[in-house]
C-alpha cells in the first residue's frame, strides 16, 4: 500500500520527536559524544538511499578496481566477477543497518556520520507490526533512532573509530587478488562444500580470499559484531532513561529482530545484490558479549573498548568475554 501524504508528514514529525528524546538517552547510557552538536535525522525514498550507498560504494571501491582489473591476466569480464565477488565480501558486512542507515564513508562534499531513515520501510514494518502486536509507529521510530543514534556516537563520539574501520577495508581492498588458479579452487570447493548439502558465507570467504584478507575479514567480523551489538544495547539500555519520560520501547527490539531474522531489511538489499548477506545471529555475538561484561564486571569496564583499536575484542574473545575483560585491564 503506497504511503499518502499524510502519513509522510506524520512519519517525519515522530522522527523529530524521536531524536530529540533518543539522543539524551543514547549519550547517558553509551557516556559518549559529550562534546558533540545536537543530533538530527534525514528521511528518505528507496530510491535516494540506494544511490547513497552505491555513492559510498564507489567512494571506497575506485581507487582499487582499475588496478585490479589492469594487473589480471584473465579475460576482462571474468575479472570483473572476480573483483566483483571479492568486493562483495566486504560489503556483506557493510550492509548491514550500522552501515546502511547511517552512513560512515561519504564522498567528499557530504558530511560523515549523516543518520538516515527510509520512510517507506519504515512506514512498511510499522503495518507490518500491527498486524502481529500492538506496537504502534511511534514507539517503532523510536527504537529504530535509538539504535542509530547508538552507532552515531559510536563513529563520532569515538575518534580513532571512522579511521580503524576505513583501514580495515583498505587493506582487505588492497589485497584483493584475481589468481586463476584460486578461482579455480574456490569454484571447486564451493561445489563440494554444496554436494555435502551446506553452504554459507564462510564457505565463500574462504574459498576465494587470500590469507591476509581471511585475517583482515575476521577484524571486521568482529568490530561490526560489537558495533552492531552495541546499537542493540543501547535500546535496552536506553529505556531506563526514556521510563523517565513515560516511554517504553524495550518491545520494539524483540519484535526488530524477529523481524531481522526472517527477512530482508534494506541493509541486505546491497548484500544480496552483491551476492552476499550475513546472519542477523552474527551479529546477536556481539550484544551477547556486552551484555555479559557489562552484567559481571560493570558497563564502565565495557565502555573500556572505545579507548583504543587494540581493545576491540577478537573473536574468539566474542564467545569468551571474561578473557576480553582479563586482557583490558591487565594492559
């Protein structure tokens, strides 16, 4: 059913509303972004949110894919596929909604760290909803913001965070390699790993990275783990503060990621187009691994990870958060 004036209008006014209560609240519980502005928030069409994400794609992408494609000994249109899926990896990760709706790499002349909502999903999982609870669009706008504003602070409440994250895909980018002989052997362990009856993102990964790629892909696992986390926590956390002011959104959380695990979000629509899509129960690790630290050892210990890279945890230390915990505060 195509969205009426009426109900844009009523969409954007929530989303002020929202953003003016989540914001002090995303800072109180996350204790970051002390210094920064006040925050705001864009609503968009499918269509302008497609082509800032393909514009941050080609901000990070172009000045690898020439060379790439200029160095391959392979036919130009098989090359192309190659660094096509290798990119596609990468961007399975970025995809998702800490990366999608807010927008960390823009293109000179834009400014990072733009929060941006898509009206017509937004307007779409709110009839969606309805039919299954009785939360309404206004409690669902402001869980959504709460999430966002989360991953707001993180990238720009946190000063080392935008640039350890853009090395992170520059270093995967720059290894990026188009070996005849490994697309071969990925092809064929692809095949076999489809004859056993099982097939998963790891499967692809692993069969057409290099090493240091696998190593650079495990890095970004497990920082958009803890990010991704992190944007879930803020929402619980955050209704102790909002109880304050008569608002609960703690339901709109549980209803998000049963929906995020049964279907397609607009994060995924890049994903899958690139013939990649991660699990929304990767991701659940990481809110797994804060809640832990913060219920044994206090959040002020969890909020220790945003001192520096080398605090990110590994991921074995995602399935181990007291060896997380012992490592920081040993150091």
């Amino acid at each position: 059913m195509p969205a009426t004036g009426e109900d844009v209008q009523r969409l954007r006014g929530q989303v002020a509303d929202a953003v003016a209560l989540a914001d002090r609240a995303s800072r109180d519980v996350t204790e970051l972004g002390d210094t920064l502005g006040p925050a705001d928030a864009r609503v968009v069409g499918r269509g302008e949110w497609i082509r800032s994400n393909l514009q941050s794609m080609r901000y990070l992408t172009d000045p690898f894919a020439d060379a790439l494609l200029s160095r391959s000994s392979l036919p130009h249109s098989v090359s192309a596929k190659a660094v096509a899926m290798q990119i596609g990896a990468i961007f399975g990760f970025l995809s998702t909604r800490v990366l999608g709706q807010y927008e960390v790499f823009l293109p000179e002349g834009r400014t990072p760290g733009q929060l941006t909502l898509v009206g017509p999903n937004l307007l779409q999982a709110e009839r969606d909803l309805a039919e299954e609870t009785d939360i309404d669009g206004t409690d669902l706008v402001l869980g959504v913001v709460l999430h966002e504003l989360g991953h707001r602070l993180q990238f720009e409440g946190v000063d080392w965070l935008r640039g350890h994250l853009h090395t992170i895909i520059t270093t995967y980018l720059a290894e990026t390699q188009i070996d005849p002989d490994r697309l071969k052997g990925g092809l064929k362990q692809l095949r076999r790993r489809i004859g056993e009856g099982g097939l998963d993102v790891r499967d692809v990964l692993e069969a057409f990275l290099s090493p240091e790629q696998a190593v650079q892909m495990a890095h970004a696992q497990a920082l958009m783990s803890v990010l991704e986390g992190h944007g879930n926590i803020v929402m619980d956390w955050g209704v102790e503060v909002l109880a304050e002011d008569g608002v609960d959104p703690s339901r709109v959380r549980t209803a998000l990621n049963r929906r995020r695990a049964s279907q397609s979000g607009p994060g995924r629509l890049v994903g899958r187009a690139l013939g990649m899509a991660m699990k929304a129960e990767q991701y659940a690790v990481g809110e797994q691994f804060i809640a832990e630290v913060a219920e044994r050892h206090g959040r002020d210990t969890f909020h220790r990870v945003w001192e520096r890279p080398e605090h990110i945890p590994s991921p074995d230390e995602l399935e181990d958060p007291d060896a997380w915990v012992t490592r920081i505060t040993a150091a």
